[in-house]
C-alpha cells in the first residue's frame, strides 16, 4: 500500500518497527478507573497500607467554591472524600483565605458577566445591572446598619459582674420607692 502525502509517497509495512496498534485489553487498561461519582480511583486503592493522597486542579477549585460557600471543613472533607487533617495539610493556603474566597467568587461572576455582556449577550446585560443593583443595595445597607450595630454591640459588651450590679441597683431603688410609698400611707393615716 502506498501513502501519499505533500512530500512524496511512503509505503507502508505493516512488519516494520514501530508502535503497536492497541489490543481489546490494552484499551480498558489504558482508560483510569472511576468510582461510583465519577472520580478518578487512585492507584493502589484497596491494597494494603493507605496511598498517598494527590490534590489536582480540580480538588483544589472544588475546595474555593466551597469555601465561597461556607462550607464547614468537615463538609469539605467529606465532599473530597479525605479527612479533615489531609484537607488542613493540603489544602492550608487556600483554607488561610476562607474569608477572602466569597469576593473571588462574585468577582468572577461579575467578571463573566461583564465578558457576556460586551460579546452583545443581552440577557448577560440585563444579568449584570441586577448583580450591580444587587450589590449597590448590600452596600448601602451594610453602611446603614454599621451605626446601628456598633451601638448595639457596645451595649451588648457588659460583662456578668456589671449586669449583676445595675439589677441591684434598680432592686434598691424599687424596694426604697415602695418604703417610701408605704411610710407616706402611713403618715397620711396619723
């Protein structure tokens, strides 16, 4: 059989040296295992001794959206698949940014919004002006009410001791208001 191409013409040997066509049984060993979830299975998974864990891309990006959620770490942990110390030992630096991880998120969305939006996406333009109209009223509020719970927050911060103290105070007061009413009644009557 000959092959031509750009260059010329090749003949080809199926006797000559080089890469074997895969068989039935090489295919399937060449394809990884999944689990049920369709997760990779590691390699030695069921043998004795626990392998290694190995975090990819996407454990990582599954365990920032779970943050940006609010996931508990446990919860994380469980959706991995992992103990709660393998995600503290490979997962630390992102974990360190749990609260930064929130404003990753809705900035990205803005962003793909905005990117939508410029391609001349409509429903991306309409899309983004409620996200901003969204974000414009979270702010406004969150100034509004800052006052509010700082005060709230300064009356809230009394301690046991003085708490005790201003109900004995207004205990005194109460029981010297009700002498004081009884002494009148009792000089009204001589």
């Amino acid at each position: 059989m000959t092959i031509t191409g750009g260059g010329g013409s090749k003949v080809w040997n199926p006797l000559a040296a080089g890469p074997a066509s895969p068989t039935f049984g090489d295919f399937f060993s060449m394809e990884p295992n999944f689990d049920l979830f369709g997760h990779p299975v590691r390699e030695g998974f069921g043998n004795r001794g626990r392998p290694p864990y190995e975090p990819t891309e996407k454990d990582r990006n599954k365990v920032k959206l779970l943050l940006a959620l609010g996931w508990a770490n446990q919860r994380i942990a469980n959706a991995l698949g992992v103990s709660p110390a393998t995600l503290k030992r490979y997962f630390r630096a992102d974990m360190k940014q749990r609260d930064a991880m929130r404003d990753r998120l809705d900035a990205r969305r803005f962003e793909i919004a905005l990117e939508q939006a410029n391609a001349g996406n409509v429903t991306a333009l309409r899309e983004l002006g409620a996200m901003i109209d969204r974000n414009d009223r979270m702010s406004i509020e969150a100034s509004m009410g800052k006052g509010r719970d700082d005060d709230r927050l300064a009356t809230e911060k009394v301690g046991k001791k003085a708490i005790d103290e201003q109900r004995a105070m207004s205990a005194d007061a109460d029981l010297m208001a009700e002498l004081e009413s009884e002494a009148a009644a009792q000089n009204a009557r001589h």
